[in-house]
C-alpha cells in the first residue's frame, strides 16, 4: 500500500480528479491528507457526489475526526452533521459520557450551529472552570458569532491555561482583526506561527494583518508563504494577486482573513 506521503505526490502531479479520488476511495482513513486539495466548486455533479461519499466513509470510520483536514467547507460540514446524528444516536441508545458531549460540541461548531454549540460550551465551562479547553472553543464560537470582546476574553483565559496551542493565537487574532487592532493581531498570529510555522491559515491572516497596516510587502511575504504550504487555496491566491496588482499599479484592492 502507498503511505501517505506518496499520496500526496501524486495527488498534487495529477491533473485527473477521478484518479484523485481513486485513491481516496482506496483508503481514505489512511489518507486524509487528500481531502485538504479536493474542492467541489469546479467539479461536476458526478466527481461532488464521490468526493462526498470519499469523505462521508472516513467520517463513518472514525469517532472523532479531523475537522481541520477538510479544504472545502462544504465536506466539512457533511462530516460534522455525519457525526452530530452518531453521537446523538450513541447518547440514547448508551447513556451519557463526558467524551460524547464534548464531541458533540466540536462537531456542532464544525456544522457551523453557533448557538447551540455556544450553549454547550458554556455548560462545560461551568463544569470545568480549570480546563483551557471550554474558554478555547467558547472563545471560537462567540468570534463566529460576531462577539470578537467575548471571543478574546474567553482566548486570553485559554492561553493563561495552556498558552503553547497555536490555535488559540490564531483565534485570538482573528478576534483583534475584527476590533480593528491590527498590532495585536500581527502579535497574536506571529506567535501562531512560532508554535506552528507551517500554518497556511496563521501566513494568509498575518498578511492580511500587514495589509491593514498598509505594510504591502509584508502582505506578499505571507500570503506567498501560505501558498506554498497550500497551493490550492483560491481566496489566498485572489487575495495575492490583488496585492501584486496594487504594488505594481497602484490600483486599491480589498483583502480578507481566510
């Protein structure tokens, strides 16, 4: 059988969506990486509905997936209501364990059920008041909820509990973005980056960032870092060749976090 990383080689020199997912469907549990490069939005209908079922038969095969590995949201979300329905289920049918409930709620910010997912999360918090975990995803879930205060509040108390998670920096500076802090935010997603430097999302933030300070070149800096660690994402790679039209003609454009 191929490891992974043999995969991958192929996968990026192959141009044939149907041999891509070919592989998937091989052993998608055992090559998850994959599903970061499968996008739907350029596939017709017969290559969207395999690459659902590629993912959907992962996600059947594991308690607790990988939401990060998904490059299209949509597959994302096709996993997380896959589980939410799982753990649901397993909750009638086998009583109620910790673990259950707090899959349950990853997987309801996964699906993108804010609110309900907020209320979880704040149950747990009151549980677990000693635990960065509960202020680690409250925090996520109020920042998608459009509450970047609480968000940070909420990111602040993780770190002082567990300050080396470079996801919670990367949160952290999401939030700052959206208050219109760009220092901190450059702050927040550097230290991201220095616990994680291969962050492609940390890179197209940091840029971002830079870009708000009006600090072009370090926009560039970025957003090509993010591309080579993730060449298919498309919002990097407009977002990129805004910049460069700007920094070569001086025309305005307009960038956003990933």
């Amino acid at each position: 059988m191929y490891q992974t990383s043999e995969f991958l080689k192929i996968f990026q020199a192959s141009s044939d969506t149907h041999t891509l997912l070919d592989l998937v469907e091989f052993s998608p549990s055992a090559n998850v990486p994959l599903f970061n490069m499968v996008r739907l939005h350029h596939l017709d209908s017969e290559l969207k509905a395999r690459s659902r079922n590629a993912v959907m038969g992962y996600c059947s095969q594991v308690q607790v997936p990988s939401y990060d590995i998904f490059g299209d949201p949509e597959l994302k979300v096709c996993c997380a209501e896959l589980q939410i329905d799982r753990i649901r289920q397993r909750i009638l049918t086998k009583g109620s364990r910790t673990v259950d409930h707090y899959n349950l709620r990853l997987s309801l910010i996964a699906a993108g059920l804010k609110d309900e997912a907020a209320r979880y999360f704040s149950r747990l918090l009151e549980m677990a008041p000693h635990k960065p975990a509960p202020y680690k995803y409250l925090g996520m879930v109020k920042l998608r909820q459009n509450k970047p205060a609480q968000a940070i509040t909420n990111l602040v108390k993780a770190l002082q509990l567990h300050s080396q998670d470079p996801v919670i920096f990367n949160e952290l500076g999401l939030a700052y973005l959206k208050q219109g802090k760009d220092k901190e935010a450059i702050r927040s997603f550097s230290q991201a980056l220095s616990k994680s430097p291969r962050n492609a999302e940390s890179h197209h933030n940091l840029a971002v960032a830079y870009y708000q300070l009006k600090n072009l070149e370090k926009a560039r800096e970025h957003f090509l870092a993010a591309l080579q660690i993730d060449p298919a994402n498309a919002h990097t790679r407009y977002n990129l060749d805004k910049i460069e039209k700007q920094i070569g003609v001086g025309k305005s454009a307009s960038v956003g976090p990933d």
